[in-house]
C-alpha cells in the first residue's frame, strides 16, 4: 500500500513557540495527520526556531521593518508558503497583521490561536486578552480558534475552550491556564479542519458530519 504524504503546514510565530511544540507533539502522537513544512517567524532569536531547529523543520525570518510596505512583507510571506508547498497556514503566537494579499492568497485555509474567548478581548497580542479580562471582571475567559479574514479577530470561530476566572488569579496565572487549553484545541482545529469536518458558511463555521479521510 502506498503511503501518502501527510498535509503541509506552515507555522507562523513570533516568540517562545508554546503552540508550535504542541503542534508538534500532536503529530508524534498521531493524533494529528500532518507536518510542518516551514516555521516562519517575524523576529531573530526567539524560542521558536530554536523548536523548529531542533526537529529539522525549514525556517525563515520575515520582518516586517526591512520591507518597505506591509504587502511587500506579505509577498514575501506568501512567496515561502508557495515555495514549500504549505496546504494550510497557522499563526501561532505571530505578532503581525497579515497584508490583505496573504488573506486572499490562502482565503479559509489560515487559522490563529487568540487568548481570549472571542468575540471580547479582540485585537491585541498576550497578554494583552488576559489583562484586559481580569480589569473587566469576567468569571470565565477562555482561547478560540478561528479563520483569519481581513478584519483582525473577526474571522470565523471554529473552537473555543473556557476556562474559569480565579478570584486570586494574576495575568500570569490566567494566562498559564488559558496557555494549557490552547494547546489542545489548537491541533485539535488543525485536525478538523483537515479533515473537512470544519467547513465556513456564510462567514461562520459548521461541523459536518461526512468528513473526508485526510489521510488520502
């Protein structure tokens, strides 16, 4: 029997790579039918690649101050996608807003992890969603996954988990606790989505039931 080769990710990150390793890990488990092809990350020297390093994955640096506009910077992004023949895009803890050419480039095929339960919480970075989540008094915050679309945090939701807000709970805390759940819901979305059990429908998602095998 043939084998076929598994789907193509490509990682985009921008710091300690957290939600990569867990991607990672997710795949040596099997419990996730694909591999990253290449790690791309906005800055030198983060965590990150030294993950990507280590597991011999492809990567790049792409920042944004030595590009002359934003979609000279998405051009270049999309150019490393094409170039390792990347079937789905995942941000995970990428600190950029994408040019609207890498949305249209990769249109419902690029997913982000955002620390809060959106729609509340939007448009920051963490721990940004964490802070503003205890100044507000929330009893439960949370993660979600969803479809980048042009408009920040606004694209289709696909996975949310929550996560209860301690009365003793710092930004850390929170954010540690929250970090925990990414971790599962991140591959897990990858995974559905793969498997085209996640489809969109007038801009929102849907499960359905008649998935296709990924694996062929």
């Amino acid at each position: 029997m043939s084998m076929v080769s598994p789907p193509r990710l490509g990682v985009l990150v921008s710091g300690r790579g957290s939600n990569l390793r867990a991607i990672l890990d997710a795949i040596d488990r099997g419990s996730l039918h694909a591999r990253v092809a290449i790690v791309i990350s906005s800055k030198n020297d983060v965590p990150a690649l030294q993950i990507a390093e280590d597991a011999g994955i492809p990567w790049r640096v792409i920042r944004g101050a030595e590009y002359s506009s934003r979609a000279a910077e998405g051009a270049a992004i999309v150019a490393e996608l094409r170039a390792a023949m990347v079937d789905l895009v995942v941000t995970a803890g990428y600190g950029r807003i994408f040019d609207a050419s890498v949305v249209e480039a990769y249109r419902w095929r690029i997913i982000n992890i955002h620390p809060s339960l959106l729609p509340a919480f939007a448009g920051s970075m963490a721990p940004g969603p964490q802070a503003q989540a205890l100044a507000a008094g929330v009893k439960i915050a949370g993660c979600t996954t969803h479809f980048i679309t042009e408009e920040t945090d606004a694209g289709p939701i696909i996975m949310q988990a929550a996560v209860p807000v301690l009365d003793d709970d710092t930004v850390e805390t929170l954010a540690e606790r929250i970090l925990r759940e990414e971790h599962k819901i991140l591959p897990a979305s990858i995974a559905a989505v793969l498997a085209g059990t996640v489809r969109v429908v007038d801009r929102r998602t849907i499960q359905v039931t008649e998935a296709k095998d990924a694996r062929s």
